[in-house]
C-alpha cells in the first residue's frame, strides 16, 4: 500500500504536472479577477468580523530574574493558555527593538525586490526552504494570497553561519548583508526559544532544563511572510486553517491585523502588538507533552488596502531527536498519545505526501503505525 493511498485514499493533494499560475503581488495586488485556484471554499472564507481572542501577555523580565511570584504567575497562564489553544503572547522578551524594526524593513526589502530577482531563491518541490510565490508550484487549488521567503537555522557550533551562506548561495553577494541579519534575527530567536522551553517545561511540571535541552541544538526554519492587498479579500485567504507541525511558532506581527485563532468552534482575531511576540504551539511539542499542551487551528486573512508582513521562527529540534515525552507526562492514566518519530520525518510528510491541516499529527501518526508494523 502507498503512502498516498494510506493518507489521501489514491488521491494525492499534490499539484499535477501542468504549468503553474504564476502570482506576481506588484500586479495580482490590483487585481479584481480573482483567480478561481485563489478562491476558497465558502465554508473555509474569513468572516466579516471576528472576535478578539483573550490570550495571556507574559511579562518575561519577572521569569528571567528568577522572582518566584513571577515565575509561578507566568507558568500558570501559560499552561492554562497552552491546555486550552496553544497561544500565549511575551513582552520584555529582551529582543532589542531595533533588531525588530530592522528585520521588517529587510523585509521590505526583498518583497519589493522583482519577481525574477526574487525567483533565483525559488523553493523547490518537496524542499522546506527557498521562496514561494503563492506556494503554486505545489498546489492546484486553495492557494493562499502571500509570498514567502524561508530558510534553515542551525544552533550547531559548525553551522553559526548556515543563513549568511544561504543568502549569498542563492542570491548573490549583494545579499550578505541580508544575510548577516537574519543571521543575527536567528541566533536572538533561538536564544529566546529556549527561554520558553524552560517556562513551558515549568508550566507541565517537569525538570525546568527538560525541554531546554531537548532543543539546545534546534534546527529551526525561519520564514519571511508578506501578504500582499486583495482587491476581492472575501474569497480568498491569506494562509489557510492549519496547525503549524514545527514544536513552537515565534511569531512578531507588524501594525496591519491577519492573525486569527479558531477558539470554541469560531474564529477569533490576535491583535498586532509590535511589542510583543505571539507564541503558539505546534504538533511536534504537543507530542512532547503527550497531548496535554495543544496545538491549534489558525489562519491568516488578507485585506485590500494595506499589505501585512510578519517573521515566523519556527523552533524543530535536531534531526537525530527521538520526539517522544518525558516520563513524569506518562502514566496509566495518561498513556502514549502518540509513536515515537524524529522531525525530519514529520517535515517530509508534510512537504512531500500531506499539505498541513488540522488532522496532520493524527494522520502522520496513523501511517507512522502502520508503517511500523508493516515492517514488524
């Protein structure tokens, strides 16, 4: 039996052979003939309004200065927020503001860039990295209105230099300094990163080091987000529902709203605060947590006025870590939710075989088990 056969019943999800659309936003961001493959189900269209979700602010100054009233009010919130929808948002996180502003306008930067200069990065088929216009070299139908632009970080001593190499591999030398700034962005995210694990390790009562260095060696993604205007934003979407299948999203929004949460069967929006990062857990943590933390449903929606950007850092432990929980989340009450499995297998599930949904883990762990036992 395929693997197709196993996850999508023969039909697989992925785009046929046939030449692609190609979206260019500097001429699909006038555009009032929306492209029928852009078009979304209407079951699946963002809502004229939507209500914004209460999610905890966590003040991290008190947690890093160890102050135990600090320390326990943040790690309550924070397991309350992650058994109920996985998003938390952090302010004096201690990421330099300039840094932020910079990343954005590095941004700006690139996506202003022509499309064939742009394409030089062009992600290919089964990768995780490069950039994507639309994603419509890999799906024929519900394509989100964005570009992107995504690359591989590395913690690993012979790799401090893994996004400065890719920056000037793929796009030439008068990109290094691009390069050595995102290369600085990734090293400050993935510091943060780990400060996080030891408070979500904290908020699930075990070893507060557990997590942390679980993940001390992360092979992260990082991912340039731009969402252009939409003359007709009622149809089409700018990411589609999904649940991210990394461990946990880093995510810092500019000014413009998009962010929305599906909370209590209806969607609910997560309003921009430059301030801060918003924080979300992923199907790979959630099966560190053995189901008890939760990875949710979320999207992003397109308007037709402004364009949106957002940085998303997209914490992956090593490829050799077995993601499997800690013993103290595992009991006769509290049995494996999930097999055992390592990122890279999971990763390529969702680039190669299944595009990420809101049944992804569940269905990964499904052919993962069959899998298994095929080879027993």
């Amino acid at each position: 039996m395929t693997i197709d056969s196993i996850i999508t019943n023969g039909k697989s999800p992925m785009l046929d052979k046939k030449k692609p659309l190609i979206f260019d936003a500097s001429h699909m961001k006038h555009e009032f003939n929306i492209p029928t493959q852009f078009i979304w189900p209407d079951d699946e269209k963002s809502c004229a309004v939507a209500q914004e979700l209460p999610i905890p602010l966590i003040d991290l100054k008190g947690f890093f200065s160890g102050d135990p009233a600090a320390v326990q009010q943040a790690s309550r919130l924070v397991g309350e927020a992650c058994r109920s929808h996985g998003f938390f948002l952090v302010v004096n996180h201690g990421i330099d503001a300039n840094l932020i502003s910079n990343a954005h306008r590095y941004m700006d930067t690139f996506f202003e860039l022509p499309l064939s200069v742009k394409q030089n990065a062009q992600r290919k088929i089964g990768e995780d990295y490069g950039y994507a216009s639309s994603f419509t070299e890999r799906f024929s139908s519900k394509l989100p209105w964005k570009e992107t632009l995504s690359f591989r970080f590395s913690a690993k001593e012979d790799s401090s230099h893994i996004v400065e190499e890719y920056f000037q591999r793929t796009l030439g030398e008068s990109f290094n300094d691009l390069g050595k700034f995102y290369q600085e962005y990734c090293n400050s995210m993935s510091t943060l990163s780990l400060r996080i694990m030891e408070l979500l390790g904290m908020s699930l009562g075990v070893q507060k080091s557990h997590f942390k260095d679980f993940f001390e060696d992360n092979e992260s993604i990082m991912r340039l987000n731009y969402y252009p205007p939409c003359q007709k934003p009622e149809l089409t979407l700018g990411t589609g529902p999904h649940y991210d299948p990394t461990s946990i999203t880093i995510l810092h929004q500019d000014c413009v709203s998009g962010l929305e949460v599906f909370v209590d069967n209806k969607w609910h929006s997560v309003t921009p605060n430059f301030n801060a990062f918003v924080v979300n857990i992923g199907d790979t943590f959630m099966a560190l947590s053995n189901g008890i933390f939760k990875s949710c449903l979320h999207r992003a929606v397109v308007n037709n006025k402004t364009p949106r950007k957002s940085l998303a850092f997209f914490v992956c432990p090593n490829k050799d870590k077995v993601v499997k929980p800690p013993t103290e989340l595992v009991d006769s009450n509290n049995p494996r939710m999930y097999p055992d499995f390592t990122w890279p297998t999971l990763l390529e599930f969702t680039q190669k075989h299944y595009r990420a949904d809101n049944n992804t883990l569940q269905t990964f762990s499904n052919w993962l088990q069959q899998h298994n036992n095929a080879q027993a």
